[in-house]
C-alpha cells in the first residue's frame, strides 16, 4: 500500500517504471479527446467543482485513463471526500500513476499524471481515510469508467 512518504519518494526521486508508454502529438490527442477532455488532461487544467460526471458514480468497475486506456484506480477504494472530484485511495497498481511536485497558482502540491501517457488527472493530498491517509482527487473528464 502506497504512503504519502511514497508518494512524496516518487515525486523527489523518479516514478516507477510503466508497463508500457504510448505518446502522441497535442494535434493526435486533440483529435482523439473533446475538447474538455484536451485542455484538462493535456493542458493540465481542471473541472468546476461538483461539476463531474463521475463525481458521484458508485457503480463497480474500473477507473482508466481517457486518453490511453490504462487501468488507473478500482472502484472499491473511491471515496466521498466533499472536495467535489471524484476520489480515492490508491491507484490499481503502484507504477500505474506518476508524480510530480507542482508549485503553479503559489501552491505546493503533488500532481498526478497516467504514468503510460503523461495524462494530468488531478492532484494526491496527504488526508484521505485509513489506512493509507491518500486522497487522489481526480477529474472526470481525465478518466473513464469501465463497469464490471
């Protein structure tokens, strides 16, 4: 189980390795995603709070990135945070999720990327629930979800 002591290791010290890496141009991906989908997956933006499709999904599946398809978070350790994005706990696997330390807006904070393909997804924070204290706060617009 992933730490926040993990996750500040990773973002210091170099993520894990991916399985596999797919990169394409900002003209493919913009071709591939909506036009929501480019400017916060790829750009790094954001979603309005509350705003999110997947905000308030509770079906059982899987969570994947929207641009690549790899598998990011499970269901089962998505949470009710009251931040407004969807959120959880750890990512599927360890080297699914590459971080990043991110100083924009007069903030320290740690980013979160798709570790295949370099997607923004959001932003991981040091108090979410036991037992790993993580709290992956997520956009919609940066994933999918595939039910079981």
């Amino acid at each position: 189980m992933l730490t926040w002591k993990n996750v500040i290791d990773f973002a210091v010290n170099g993520n894990p390795e991916p399985e596999r890496r797919v990169e394409k141009s900002n003209d493919e991906w913009r071709e591939l995603l909506t036009p929501a989908q480019f400017r916060i997956a790829r750009l790094k933006g954001t979603e309005a709070a509350h705003s999110g499709a997947l905000c308030s999904a509770h079906e059982a599946g899987k969570y994947g990135c929207v641009c690549c398809g790899t598998l990011l978070f499970d269901s089962t350790i998505k949470f009710e945070s009251s931040s407004g994005w969807p959120s959880f706990t750890q990512p599927i696997q360890e080297n699914a999720i590459k971080y990043e330390k991110d100083t924009a807006f007069g903030m320290v904070r740690v980013e979160v990327m798709c570790n295949t393909c370099d997607a923004h997804l959001g932003h991981v924070f040091p108090d979410g629930p036991e037992p790993s204290g993580l709290r992956y706060c997520v956009n919609s617009e940066s994933i999918t979800l595939e039910k079981a």
